[in-house]
C-alpha cells in the first residue's frame, strides 16, 4: 500500500489498497510506509511471538502475532507484535481465526529501527493504550533499553538485564527480562 500522489485516502480506501512490503500504516489520514526490519529488530521479533504463545497460547488465554493489520479508532496500523487475548480473538463463521482484525490489541510491543522515530512509535503505542490496550511496550535494541506502557500509568523504563518486565494481566505466568530479550542478540560460536 504506497501512496503515489498527494490524494488524501479515507481510511475506508486504504483498506482496499494492495498489501506491500514493507508494511504500509494509515495514521491520521496519512499513509506511511513500515521500516523495513534489520537484523536485531527480526531476531527479537522472530524470539518474542513464540516465547509469548509458548505460555499464553497453550493455555488459551492469548495469542502473539507478529505484524498483524489492527484497525481501530480511524487508524490502520501493523505493530511488530500484536497480542490479544483468547476471550478477543476474532473468528470467522467456521471457528478459525479471521483474515480482519478490526480491534486494538490487548498488548502492543513494538521494536525501534535504527531509521525510525521514537516518537512516532510512541504515539501510536499511546493511540493503542488510548483505546483498549492493556500494555504496550518499546524496545530499543540499540540503547539496550525497554519501555513497558502499562494503561493508565506512567511509563516504566528497564535497562537493567534482570529486571522483570511487566506483562499484562492475562498473560501472568509469562516471565520475561531484559536479559531474555537483549540476550536472543548474542551470536555464540
């Protein structure tokens, strides 16, 4: 989904517009197009979503998804990762899990690449928090540091490797730290 003039879309045009990589985001009328991911935004992206279901989906109280479409409250966006939780999730007539997400995820973890604007990420982290989601985390994996968003809080900053990152309420019993996440980085030989 590119833009190729300076038409403005309705957010009801953008959907009919053809998938491209990367990732194109509707946001505040506007079409913008997704980083293309690097190496350490695809490897902690890559490590998070099974880490997350290997807990949370086999109980069946959530699901991780990586680059899932969310459209809600006039915006269309594709976080890094995307979390809802089992009671959410939508299905289609037959019981499976539907092609249209048309919902804020109930956690949204977004990773930071090096050409990306922290504070564009940060607001649509807050947008998702301003609409339903429980929490929402930043990851910088070049400061090595992690912002975790919990709704209706201050932000909480974590640099420290055994720090225990915050989760949301369904998802208790996953336990991650700042050294899980960094350390998925770490090439051994």
């Amino acid at each position: 989904m590119v833009q190729t003039s300076n038409k403005i879309f309705s957010l009801e045009e953008f959907l009919t517009l053809p998938e491209t990589k990367p990732y194109c985001e509707y946001i505040d009328g506007k079409i913008i197009p997704k980083p293309m991911p690097q190496g350490k935004h695809s490897t902690i992206q890559g490590e998070l979503c099974p880490t997350i279901n290997s807990v949370i989906k086999v109980q069946k109280i959530g699901w991780a998804f990586p680059e899932l479409r969310c459209t809600f409250a006039g915006r269309s966006i594709v976080p890094d990762v995307a979390v809802f939780s089992w009671a959410r999730l939508p299905v289609d007539e037959n019981g499976d899990i539907a092609n249209t997400f048309a919902a804020a995820p109930d956690w949204i973890i977004e990773i930071l690449s090096p050409e990306q604007s922290h504070t564009k990420v940060t607001k649509k982290i807050l947008h998702a928090l301003n609409h339903g989601t429980q929490m929402g985390w930043l990851i910088d994996p070049d400061e090595r540091f992690i912002a975790a968003y919990p709704a209706r809080q201050q932000p909480l900053p974590f640099e420290e490797i055994e720090s225990i990152l915050p989760v949301p309420e369904f998802c208790q019993g996953l336990q991650l730290t700042v050294g899980d996440i960094f350390g998925w980085l770490k090439v051994t030989t």
